[in-house]
C-alpha cells in the first residue's frame, strides 16, 4: 500500500532538512520559460539542484504583485507562447527532487480549472502553488481541491497583516508561510530595520510551519540579515536579472549560500 504525504511535507521536510545542517533554507524563483524557452527544463532542474524549494511563476498579463523585473520576463515568456499545460509538462519531464511550487494568479487555475488543475498539477509532480490574489476569505474551495490532491496551498503575509489574520494565514497554510518583507510589489532591496524583523519574529512565533522571507533578496547580507528571523529566503527578481543579463545563476546562488550558512561541498 502506498502511503500519500501530506499536502506540503516533502516542502517543509526539505526546508527543515537545511536548518538542521546549519544553513538558512533557500527557495529560487523563475517565470516559467525565460530566458529561453527550449533551455528552461535544462535550467530547472539546475537551479532546483542549488536550494530547498524552487518556485515557478506561471506568467500573467495583469500581475499585481510582480515588478518590473518579473513583468518584463513574463512578457517574454508569454509572447514565447508559454502556457499552464507547457508548464506542466516541463514539471512532468523534470528529474529533480527538490519540491516545486507554482507561483500563479487565479485566472490561468480557474481557465483550466480548479479541480483539473490540482489533478494535473499532482500528476506532473508539482508540490504546491502560491496565488498572490487569491484572499483568504475566498480560498477554501482552492484549500480543498489541492488538499485533496495532496498539493500544498502556501499562504503570503504581510508587514501591514494584523496579528489576528496572521495567525489564520499562518494556520491554513501547508509546506511554508510566505512572509512578504515589504509592501507593494517585487524588485527592491529588503527593507533591514527593526520593524521588520519583529514582523518576521511575529510570523515565526505564530507558524506551525516553516517561513520564507521573500521580496527583496539581493544580496549575500540580506540572506544573513533575514536568515535571523526566518527559516529562510526566496530570491527572486535578483536572479531573474542574472539569467536575462545572462550571467552565471548557479554562482550567484551559491555566493548567496556560502555567505549566510555552512561552506558548499569541497569549499575549505
């Protein structure tokens, strides 16, 4: 008999697996086809090999949380004819381990369907899915199809969150929470002030489940600042600029890593 994990376990025994080691847990954000369309399963899988999670946007026309970094990728990929089904199938064929989670708006869900995606998405191996503009309020139908299909539903706080509707988020979310470090959308420098990691202590204190800080993680000394308050960092618009630079994504990962947690294999 097979026994079927929780919805999120393998995300959360990945993230945790990092802290016992030591280091900060790091999740990799791409949009799903850029730079190249015809690399990106190549790309994949190379960029799932350096962190604990990897998180694939599904490109949208009208982001709300995406700035202009992530923007201009989508666009690229979007007019390269990148779509949920190709994305899917790149998942299916991928050979990596590392859990991956989709980053999407509700509309592409709801075109393909909320029930047939969450089958489809189980099916390709994907391990749970971020939705920026999907409120709390109204996520229960989506919280019940991907439970039912074993898929985690990840939960975004933010700074402005009342305690209240944090620990709800908090509660109702599988694999990790979320914690947005700043308001408004992706591509600035983390905010390092004292209000912030409060925030982040605040989140910690009120998650049975790991917290990634994302949205403005640039640097090696803001991986080693957040690394403090949170179980780890998701970097994003940064390493879209490194790949659309065309510049070497794995070293600037792991410049990341080497700064904020135990030296990589054969560094001394």
């Amino acid at each position: 008999m097979t026994t079927v994990s929780a919805p999120g376990a393998d995300i959360e025994r990945s993230i945790r697996t990092a802290g016992a080691a030591g280091r900060p847990a790091m999740a990799a954000f791409l949009t799903a086809g850029f730079p190249d369309k015809a690399s990106f399963g190549a790309l994949v899988d190379a960029i799932a090999a350096e962190v604990e999670v990897l998180e694939i946007g599904v490109p949208f026309t009208d982001p709300m949380a995406d700035g202009v970094t992530i923007q201009e990728s989508s666009r690229c990929a979007l007019e390269a004819g990148v779509n949920l089904p190709w994305i899917l199938d790149i998942v299916a064929g991928s050979a990596t381990e590392t859990p991956i989670v989709l980053m999407s708006y509700l509309n592409p869900i709801l075109a393909m369907g909320l029930v047939e995606f969450a089958h489809r998405a189980a099916e390709a191996g994907v391990a749970g899915l971020i939705v920026p503009d999907l409120p709390y309020e109204e996520s229960a139908p989506a919280l019940g199809a991907l439970d039912e299909a074993g898929l985690a539903l990840v939960q975004l706080v933010a700074p402005v969150s009342p305690r209240d509707r944090i620990e709800k988020l908090c509660r109702m979310s599988r694999g990790f929470v979320y914690a947005v470090t700043t308001t408004g959308t992706t591509g600035g420098d983390v905010s390092r002030t004292e209000a912030m990691y409060d925030y982040l202590d605040r989140v910690r204190d009120l998650s049975p489940v790991p917290v990634l800080a994302g949205f403005g993680i640039r640097r090696a000394e803001h991986v080693h600042a957040v690394a403090a308050h949170a179980h780890g960092v998701i970097v994003g618009s940064a390493l879209i600029e490194v790949l659309g630079r065309g510049d070497d994504a794995i070293a600037f990962l792991r410049q990341l890593r080497r700064h904020a947690g135990a030296p990589l294999e054969g560094d001394s």
